[in-house]
C-alpha cells in the first residue's frame, strides 16, 4: 500500500479541486519518438479509470508542427470504441478552423484554443502576430459555440518570456480578456517557462477579477521547471481558483517553448490536496501505477517527486 499524507484540512482553501490533467496531450506532445497510438489510448484509460475528471486527450494541430499528435483522429476513434460516447467529453486542443472542422467531424463536445500573451511566442506557436491570433480564433471560438460546444482559451507565457523577459500582469489580463471576450468558457493560465512565483500568481488573479473576470473562471497551468509548481498551485487556490492543470508523471513541456519542460505533475498535487483535505476525486495508486507504466514506454524515469516515492509499489 502506498502512504498518503495525513489530512489537515487548511480552512483559507477551497473544499474541491477539479484536475485538468493534460498528460496525453501537453506531455507527450514534446516526445521525440513516436508513442504508437494503442498506447496512447490506454495512458488515457486508465487516467480516466483513477478518476481523473477531465483528461484532455490530443491536438488536432497541424501533423507537420507537432508529428507526435498526427494520429489525432485515430486516437479519438480508437478511444470512441473503448470507452464509448463519454470518450467524446474528452477534450482537445483546436488552433484554428481547420482544427475545429477535425474535432467536429468526430462528435467531440469540448476544444481548447491556445492563444499567447506575447508577440514572440504567438509567432512561434501560431505563426501569427498577437493581434493575427484574434482573427484566428474568432470563427473558431464563435462557431464552436454555436455548435454547443465549450471553448477554454489556454494563454501561454503568462509569467515570463524566454525570448521577452518579463510579461506585465496588465498584458496578459488585456490578452485573457480578450479570448473570453470571443466566448471561451475557461481560461487556463500558462506558466509556460516555470519562471512564477506565489504573489504574481496572486497579482495575475486579482488582475483578471478587477477586470470582471472571477477566479471561478481561471484554470492554473503551472511548469515545474524552478520547482515553485507546488508553491504556485497553493497561492492560486488560495486566490479562490479551483481548477488546476496537471500532467501525469509530469510528463511534458512546449516543442514550440525554449526552456518549458515539465508540467506539474499530477501526482504531486494529489498529495498536495490530499494532505489539505481537499476533494478531488483520484486514486493515487492507479495514478502512480500509470505514470510507471508510460515511464517505461518512453523509456526514462519520471520526475515526479510523488512518483519516484510510491513507483516501486507500483512494480517499477
Ligand atoms: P500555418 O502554417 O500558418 O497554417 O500554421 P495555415 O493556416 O497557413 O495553413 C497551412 C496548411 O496547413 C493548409 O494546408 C491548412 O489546411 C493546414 P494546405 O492548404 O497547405 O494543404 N492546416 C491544418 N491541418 C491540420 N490541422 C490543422 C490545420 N491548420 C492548418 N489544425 C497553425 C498555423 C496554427 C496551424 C500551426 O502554427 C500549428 O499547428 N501550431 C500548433 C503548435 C502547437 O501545437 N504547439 C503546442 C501547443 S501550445 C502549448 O503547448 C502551451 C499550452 O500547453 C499551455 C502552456 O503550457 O503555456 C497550451
Ligand atoms: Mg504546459
């Protein structure tokens, strides 16, 4: 049996946390080698079987930008034939209209839009300048919606730039705007580079909510690349935010991003929650057991802190 922490519960948090977890797609994204399709639908079976409640599965983005999620549509039938119509609940990232069209064609009722909250990594994600992003994502956003389907709007680069340096919190509150503006439902809040800290995860929330934008509809998505993910997901739910973005394993990181490596892994903040006694609806030990078996097919250890302690009950 695996530990878990003891529970204190912390009453200045909230009582449940919902975990986005975008192992399948934001972690193996950035894998050199191709991961053969079979395997990826059963990464996210058994994400789904530990109770993650959201699992976001693949990107329909150009093959040529991202050729380990060029077999998208397989993935979403093959996931459609296991798990059945839920598999369409799943949610995957749509650039533009094109990717839409392609999440569209297979029944899917929720898409992700990633816009940039700067100049230079809009055009080295998107091809396109800041404002160009807009014009992008407005039909998407727009005929998404009137599809019935729900749009979050990831903006990336939130806290910091490798090419640009700082981001002022007023830049990327104008840019999260925006997007929500166009209709998306969710923001998810990249710290791409890992470079934040707990009082600018705090300012960056009272900016959106002085903006009229509440925590209620921010996600977190945190990168342990300095190690303040933990320390950075405590201030946002602290600031009221109760959805936070996590990779199994803490597989992943950017292709388009200097320096992105690993999200925070999903392991790590079911210990966290846990241990505060919040709700969140995972089983640790099939997490564990997962993030083990897909170590072994990509061939390397993961870094999850949580992993590494637990991983040799689960056979590793
Ligand atoms: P582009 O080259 O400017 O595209 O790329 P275009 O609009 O000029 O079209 C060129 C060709 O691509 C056309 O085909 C289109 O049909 C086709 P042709 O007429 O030449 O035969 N095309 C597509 N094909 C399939 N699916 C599509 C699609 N779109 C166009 N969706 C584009 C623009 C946005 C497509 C490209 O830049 C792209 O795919 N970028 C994606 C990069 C990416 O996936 N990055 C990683 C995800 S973001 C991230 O990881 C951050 C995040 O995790 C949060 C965080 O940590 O910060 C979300
Ligand atoms: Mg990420």
């Amino acid at each position: 049996m695996s530990g878990l922490p003891q529970v204190v519960r912390d009453p200045t948090l909230p009582e449940r946390v919902t975990i986005y977890e975008v192992g399948p797609r934001d972690g193996l994204q950035n894998e050199r080698a191709l991961v053969p399709t079979a395997v990826k639908a059963r990464f996210v079976r058994r994400l789904v079987a530990a109770g993650l409640p959201v699992v976001e599965s693949t990107s329909f983005v150009h093959p040529r930008w991202v050729p380990q999620l060029a077999d998208a549509a397989d993935l979403v039938d093959v996931l459609v034939e296991e798990l059945g119509d839920s598999a369409r609940d799943l949610p995957v990232l749509v650039p533009n209209e094109r990717g839409l069209d392609r999440a569209l064609e297979k029944g899917l009722r929720h898409v992700a839009i990633f816009g940039s909250a700067t100049e230079t990594f809009a055009r080295k994600n998107l091809n396109r300048s800041l404002d160009e992003q807009f014009a992008m994502f407005e039909p998407t956003v727009r005929r998404a919606r009137a599809a019935g389907l729900d749009v979050r709007a990831y903006v990336s680069m939130c806290f910091g730039d490798p090419w640009e340096g700082p981001v002022p919190v007023a830049q990327v509150v104008e840019v999260g705007k925006r997007l929500f503006d166009l209709g998306a439902t969710q923001l998810s809040l990249g710290d791409t580079i890992g470079v934040g800290t707990t009082a600018h995860v705090t300012a960056l929330v009272e900016g959106f909510r002085e903006a009229g934008l509440p925590a209620s509809s921010l996600a977190l998505h945190f990168h342990d690349t300095y190690g303040q993910a933990l320390a950075n997901a405590v201030a946002a739910m602290r600031s009221g935010v109760t959805t936070l973005d996590a990779s199994a394993g803490g597989l992943g990181g950017c292709p388009y991003a200097r320096s992105a490596t690993g999200n925070l892994a999903t392991e790590d903040l079911v210990w966290l929650l846990t241990g505060l006694g919040i709700e969140h609806g995972v089983d640790l030990d099939a997490l564990v057991a997962t993030s083990v078996e897909m170590a072994g097919e990509l061939g390397r250890p993961s870094p999850s802190a949580v992993v590494r302690a637990l991983g040799a009950d689960a056979g590793e």
